[in-house]
C-alpha cells in the first residue's frame, strides 16, 4: 500500500508543467504533506495550507538561486 502511494506521489510530481523560476515545482515532501495538513489539521483551511504551500516553494527557489549564485561567483 505505502509503495502504491509513494508511486501516486512521484506520477504526480512528474506530470506538473514546468514552472517558473518565482516557485519551485511541488515535491515528493510537499505533495505528502498537503493531504496531511488539510486531514490532521482542522483549524487550518484549504486557502491557509495553499497559501504557505506556495510562500514555502517561492522561499525555497529564491534560496535555491542565491546559492547558485553565490557558487557561481569566482
């Protein structure tokens, strides 16, 4: 059952369109803990978990750039 669902979550993460470079791609991590927030969670709405879902990606990918930034300096 745990390997039927962790291949859901990989379909998924693969069939995302390509995105721009504001937000990362949603990942394996991502996609697990979205469902859980929503179900677990029942103080929190669906607008709140998408919200910081998609504040969380846009941190990440501007981390993302300023590193690769920062590697590519001599």
């Amino acid at each position: 059952m745990a390997m039927l669902a962790l291949a859901l979550l990989t379909a998924i993460a693969a069939a995302q369109p390509p995105s721009d470079h504001d937000h990362i791609p949603l990942t394996l991590p991502e996609i697990r803990r979205l469902p859980a927030a929503l179900v677990l969670s029942r103080k929190r709405s669906i607008t709140d978990v998408l919200r910081w879902s998609h504040w969380r990606r846009r941190h990440q990918a501007t981390a993302r750039h300023s590193h690769y930034q920062r590697r590519s300096e001599p």
